[in-house]
C-alpha cells in the first residue's frame, strides 16, 4: 500500500475505546489501545495516502455477549467486597440485557457499516455504528478536563437510575415502532 500510495485500513474498535464504561475496564482498556495506536498510525498513513477507518459500535447482540451475562450472572462474588458486589449484581447484571436489547445492534449491522466504508470515496477516520451513543461520546470531546463523561456516567448508575431505566424504554419503543412502520415491501405501513 505505501509504494502504490493507496489504501484503506478498517479496525473494528467500539465506542469503549472512546469512553470507559461500569465493569468493563479491560474491555475498554483494550479498545483505548487501539485506538491509540491507530491514532498514531493514521499520522504516517497520510503521508502515503492511505486512508484508515476506526469501526466502533456499541453494543453487538451476538452469543459471545450471551455467554458473558450467563458467566457473570453465576460468577462467584463471596470474596468480593459487600458494595462492590452489590453494583455488578444490582446495577451492572440488572440493566445488561435492557441495554443490549434497547441500544444493541446486529453483527449484520456493523457488517453494513463496514461495507458502506469501505464503498466511500472519502471515509472518515472514526465511524460510529450506533448514533444512540454519539451523545455519550461528544461528552468526552466537550470538557478537556475530563469531569463531565465520568460526572454524567456516575450519576445516570447511582443518581438517576430509574430516569436512565425510563430513557431504555423509551428508546427501545422510539426503535420498535420505526420497524413497525414499514412492511417487508419496504413501503410505509398505515
């Protein structure tokens, strides 16, 4: 690619590799490095020309994600400490499949994405699946110190649970009837 100047490189990263999230340090810690990395790269890509296109979804409904609510919801806490355990259960366990369910997309999804990327003339350097989260991300970029995605995270777990429940809801109803509103002709239903 660097002696025929051109080229497009696609990492699949995630959101997470923007914004750190409850229980999912290594997770995003990985992610973080990823983008860092590719960050870096992409510095050097431009001066051969190449493009490098940032993937990054939220969350993907797929068995992997099963598999890891099943292992946590029977993962063996009892040397944990009593607060900490409390909000992997409480908070944690509890909202995993309203938030999958309500903001999670398909492999299918992120697969369309990803050809779509790879079909444009001029991609972009970072590409999020999910426009449900690009609100939580813009955070991050709107505070240079880095208080307002970390205050805002805590108080939607600890302060205003109930409202960030109702918000899922809300969402995951806004979604059902936007596909309920076409029929399999793709023509609107009435």
């Amino acid at each position: 690619m660097k002696k025929r100047k051109s080229g497009h490189i696609i990492i699949i990263s995630s959101v997470m590799g923007i914004q750190g999230i409850l229980f999912n340090d290594v997770y995003a810690a990985s992610k973080f490095a990823v983008e860092g990395f590719c960050e870096s790269l992409a510095i050097q890509a431009l001066k051969f020309k190449l493009h490098l296109t940032l993937i990054e979804p939220g969350p993907v409904v797929t068995e992997f994600e099963r598999k890891v609510f099943e292992d946590g919801m029977k993962m063996d806490l009892t040397a944990t400490d009593k607060e900490t355990a409390d909000m992997f259960v409480n908070i944690y366990l509890k909202n995993y499949k309203q938030i999958f369910q309500t903001l999670g997309q398909t492999a299918e999804d992120i697969a369309e994405h990803t050809v779509k990327i790879i079909l444009a003339e001029n991609p972009p350097f970072r590409h999020q699946t999910n426009t449900l989260y690009t609100p939580i991300t813009t955070l991050k970029y709107a505070d240079p110190n880095g208080d307002l995605p970390i205050d805002t995270f805590y108080k939607m777990v600890f302060q205003h649970d109930k409202i960030f429940s109702a918000s899922l809801n809300f969402i995951k109803l806004l979604r059902w009837k936007s596909r309920k509103s076409f029929d399999l002709g793709g023509k609107a239903s009435e």
